[in-house]
C-alpha cells in the first residue's frame, strides 16, 4: 500500500516499521541472550535508520505531510526517552550497494509489492546512508551515533556463490566485532 499510495500510507508504515523494530530490540535484551557472556545482536536496520534515512526520505519527497513528520518525530523521540540504552548501537556495518545494484537484487528477490519501486528512490536512499555513514555529515539527535564505528563492506559483487569473498566479509565482521 506505502509503495502504491505513498501520500497516503508513508506515515502509518513508518511508524509501524519503527515500532516492530523496537519491539525486536527490546526482544532480544530477553531469555539466552540475557545468559551470554558476550552477546551480539544483528539488526537489519535500527530506529535510527527508519528515522533519519527512510521516514525523513519520504518527508522530503512529499509523501508525509508536516504534521505526519512532526508527529513521527515526536513520537521517536518519546520512544527513544523510554527505552534509550536498549536502542543504543556499539557498531553499524554498512554493506554498500550502488542504487542500481539494489534495484537488480529486488527484481531478483521477486516481491511484487517491489516491483515497481523507481531507482530514484533508492538513490536518494542511498545518498543518506552514505552522508551518515560513509562523510559522517548527517546530522541526528543522538550524538553518540557520531562516534560510533562502522564497518563499511562493498556488496556490489556477488559473495554468496564466491566461497573466498564469503569467508573474507565474515573474517572482516569477526575482526570489526572484536574492536566493540
């Protein structure tokens, strides 16, 4: 529905994203992981992410109105208050992708719901996971995101069926891990 009508959909998907992504985080904090000595917890975006790269992307494309973003913004830094610490990243990896890239692994992933989304907005995508992680130039609310490291692996090439590449991104992973 977001994809087809985004004027009308961006908001209530947002948040909903963004709570589902809460609900996961939190989650996590429970049962085995509480028992780990060192637990590592993998998430395949934050709340910041929904935040400053895809809620602020379809503000500025139009698609969430003043009040929507306001409120979106209101209401995340609310959840943010509540549940702060258990939010809080030690470390992103980012695996980077041109925007065509992408574009060809969702027509091959095959969702139909995917189907028709335009490369411009995997661009403008793109362009702000790379101000934030790669020239450190977008700015949020939480300063500590700022200092915290990333690990930045080109996925342009396929590694899954290259067993050299795959072993090598996950010696990577395990010696970026290891500095947290």
């Amino acid at each position: 529905m977001m994809y087809e009508k985004p004027e009308r959909w961006s908001f209530t998907f947002q948040t909903y994203a963004c709570l589902s992504r809460i609900r996961a985080q939190l989650k996590s904090l429970d049962g085995k992981l509480k028992e780990a000595e060192d637990p590592v917890v993998f998430f395949e975006r934050s709340v910041y992410s929904d935040r400053y790269i895809f809620a602020s992307n379809l503000y500025e494309s139009d698609c969430m109105n003043e009040t929507e973003w306001t409120i979106y913004q209101d209401w995340h830094n609310w959840m943010n208050q509540q549940f702060g610490s258990s939010l809080e990243l030690n470390g992103i990896i980012y695996l980077r992708a041109t925007p065509e890239k992408c574009l060809d692994r969702i027509y091959v992933r095959g969702r139909d719901e995917e189907q028709a989304i335009p490369i411009e907005y995997l661009e403008k995508l793109h362009y702000k996971h790379e101000s934030w992680l790669q020239h450190r130039t977008l700015r949020t609310d939480f300063e500590y995101l700022q200092e915290v490291p990333v690990l930045t692996l080109d996925v342009n090439e396929e590694f899954k069926s290259n067993k050299d590449k795959h072993e090598n991104m996950i010696e990577k992973v395990k010696e970026f891990l290891s500095t947290l």
